[in-house]
C-alpha cells in the first residue's frame, strides 16, 4: 500500500527476510482510469553498500538505520536486519543528535544524522578512544599553532631589524652630517617611506654641498679682495720710504750711489710685483728682504747689520709676499738707537707642520704698557701698516690659528715672530 499511496514518489519498503537486502518501490502508472499498475521495485544488497561503511578506527562501529530501527547495514555485516536497540539503549533517534552510554562496561558516543526515506546513519565510538584522538588532534593542532606562531614572530622579528637597520642608516647619516660630512651619502633604500628619506637625505646632502661651496667661492673672494687692498697698502707706503731713502743719497753723494739704489729698487719691485701674484717661494721672499735691506744699508751704512739664519728645506715652500721686509723695516725705524749699531737676526724654520719667520733685534725694545697695546692692535682687522698689516694678510690667508707674535723688553731688544703652515 506504501506504494500505492506514494503516487509516483520512489518509496523505501524494508529489508528482506534474511535481513541481506533491502527494496526500493516506485509505482510506474497512477491514472485513476488504469486497471493495471506497474511498479519498480529496486532491490541492494548490502554487501554494495558495505563497503560505504567502512570504518577508520577498529574500534568504531557505522549503522544505517530505518525508521522502525532495524538495521539496514553495518560496518559488522552480521548486524544487519537486527534492531538498533541491540546495540545501544532505546533512545529517542528524532530528538538527539549524540548519545553517551555503556555497554560491555565501556563507554561509548553515537553520533546520529539523517538520511534520505527516514534512515539514520549512527556511528558509535569508544569514548576513551574519541578523547584519546581529540587529545591528539588537539596536541597537533597547538603544535602547528605554536609553529605558527614561532614562524611569525619570527617574521616579525626578521622584518623589525630589517626595518631598525635601515632607520640605522638614517640616523647615522644625520650624525655625519651633524658632524660636518655633508658630502655622505645614503645607498639606493627602496621605493618605500624609508626609501623616501632616504633619498630626500642624499638632495638635503647636494644642496648642503651647493651652498657650502657657493659660500665658500665667495669666501674665498673676498679674502682675496682684502688682501689685494693690505698688499695695496703696503706697496706705496714702502715706496714712499725707498724715495726718501734714494732722494737722500741723491742730495748727500750724487749719481752713482743713487742709480744703484734705483736698481735695487727695480729690483724689489721685479719680485714683488709678480705679474700680480699674492704667493711667492720664500727664496723669493728673503731675495725681495735682501733688495730692500741694500737700498737701506746705502742710508745707514754700517749702523745697520743683518744676519740670517735660514734652514735650507724652506726655500722651496710657499709664502704670501712681503712678509719679512715689514718686520725688518719696523726694527730699523723703531728699534734703533743713536749711535749705536743695530743688530738683526733673521730666521727661518720649520717646526712640525709650521713654517717661522722670526726677525730679532737688540734695539731699545718696547714699554710693557705700550708692548699690550701693540699686542691687541694686532688682533684687531683695521687698516694699517707693518705689523697689523702682515698680521691681517696672515689671518686672512691661514686663518685665525696663525698670525704675529711679539716679545720685547725695554732696553734688551724685541723679537717678531710670524707662523703659517707649510705649503709645498
């Protein structure tokens, strides 16, 4: 009858006797006017399904189950056609989906889900086993968790010093800079943030540079238009006193002494000018010494002698002009006294890195108050002439660490000392 009222619709009619198959009906004609009916019955057999059944763990056991509780198959092929109840407690199979119960003193789990013509599929598991697996499933679970884990911080680690290096980098490109290496330059750090400052660094370092050399240039210039003008300074101011000089013996001797002093002056000036060069070897400086002291000796005669002391090893380096004529010509005007002879020392030495004028004579020296004086006029960059003037020019063409020094004592004589670094 199942059948018949199913219309149509394929319809589950039971195990056979034997509990090895069961059937499947459909009614194939179901007009009210047709006397005949045909049905398809479809009859499987379990040992089909059974292999469907089978079980992972030996102590499972898997029960298709119809809806009178008989079992359709089993994982166990002996089970089949018995009733369910045989295997577990009679339960309510609609209203749970998991049952816990003993049976041969173990405890066991069925899982229970619905099939297809009100079937269950039950799956019955020791419960010692099930939580042995869970535990299992749950130590490899944490493990890859842990795994994982580690593998990530030790990412994060990996890219955290990654990133720490390259602000490193920065950082330590702004302390080269903050210590005056603004030609340092950061290597190519990537399209990234990082990579932006980086490259923004390498512009700031080119303008840095751009400036500094603009400032420099103009440094550099001017420093060289003051002391063109103190060497303009110097130049007349010596003239007008080899005029005087040459004007004298014009008047006192007449032309012959008076031609060799215009000779001696050609002389000075032939080295001095330069073709209008500010440096000169200082060979050529104590040769332009030496044309002025033969212009001076023409006036004062034997009241005036000179001795030099000049290590050999100088001759060759670099020096501004007119450095040591100033520094005689003020002893002799300054330092000597009526009818007594003055004596000039001058040396030249190398001491370290520094090359020393030093002009010594043993004139009446100079008072301690007007020796201060003297001293902090010289620190000062006004115009003048001699002493400020050679101080000026080595300032300006050394630096404040170079400069002139002096030491006198009244009555025993005064010592002018200029020092400027070598240069070859």
């Amino acid at each position: 009858m199942l059948t018949f009222d199913a219309i149509g619709e394929t319809v589950f009619c039971g195990t056979s006797g034997d509990g090895k198959a069961f059937h499947m009906n459909r009614l194939m004609n179901f007009y009210p006017q047709g006397g005949m009916k045909g049905v398809l019955s479809l009859q499987i057999e379990n040992q089909q399904i059974q292999p469907l059944l089978e079980t992972i763990n030996s102590t499972d056991e898997i029960y298709l189950v119809d809806q009178k509780g008989y079992i359709l198959a089993a994982s166990e092929p002996e089970m089949a056609g018995l009733p369910i109840r045989t295997r577990m407690p009679e339960e309510d199979l609609e209203q749970k989906a998991q049952i816990e119960f003993e049976r041969d003193g173990i405890s066991k789990i069925g899982n229970i889900q619905s099939g297809v013509f009100g079937t269950k599929i039950l799956v019955i598991s020791d419960k010692e086993t099930v939580l042995k697996d869970a535990k299992a499933v749950s130590r490899r679970m944490l493990f890859l968790i842990l795994c994982s884990a580690a593998m990530v911080f030790l990412c994060i680690i990996c890219y955290t010093r990654w990133i720490s290096m390259r602000v490193q980098k920065v950082v330590y490109a702004a302390k080269r800079m903050g210590q005056g290496e603004f030609d340092y330059r950061l290597e190519n750090m990537g399209e990234d943030e990082i990579g932006q400052i980086g490259l923004a660094f390498n512009q700031l370092s080119d303008q840095i540079q751009e400036l500094i050399r603009e400032n420099y240039e103009k440094k550099i210039r001017i420093q060289t238009s003051e002391l063109n003008l103190l060497q303009e300074q110097i130049n007349p101011h010596f003239l007008y006193n080899a005029l005087a000089v040459i004007s004298a013996l014009a008047m006192r001797e007449g032309g012959k002494q008076t031609m060799q002093a215009v000779k001696n002056l050609s002389s000075f000036y032939r080295i001095s000018l330069n073709k209008g060069k500010q440096v000169l070897s200082i060979q050529e400086e104590v040769e332009l010494l030496q044309s002025y002291l033969k212009i001076q000796q023409m006036r004062f005669r034997d009241s005036v002698q000179v001795e030099y002391e000049i290590a050999r090893e100088v001759l060759t380096y670099r020096t501004i002009k007119l450095l040591l004529q100033p520094l005689v010509e003020n002893a002799i005007h300054h330092a000597r006294k009526e009818e007594e002879v003055l004596h000039i020392a001058v040396r030249i030495q190398k001491e370290e890195r520094d090359v020393v004028f030093q002009v010594t004579d043993d004139g009446c020296g100079i008072e301690a108050e007007k020796l201060i004086k003297l001293r902090s006029s010289l620190r000062r960059l006004e115009e003048g002439y001699g002493l400020r003037n050679v101080a000026n020019r080595v300032r300006l063409a050394y630096g404040e660490d170079y400069g002139v020094r002096i030491e006198s004592q009244e009555g025993y004589g005064t010592t002018v000392s200029v020092r400027i670094p070598v240069n070859e």
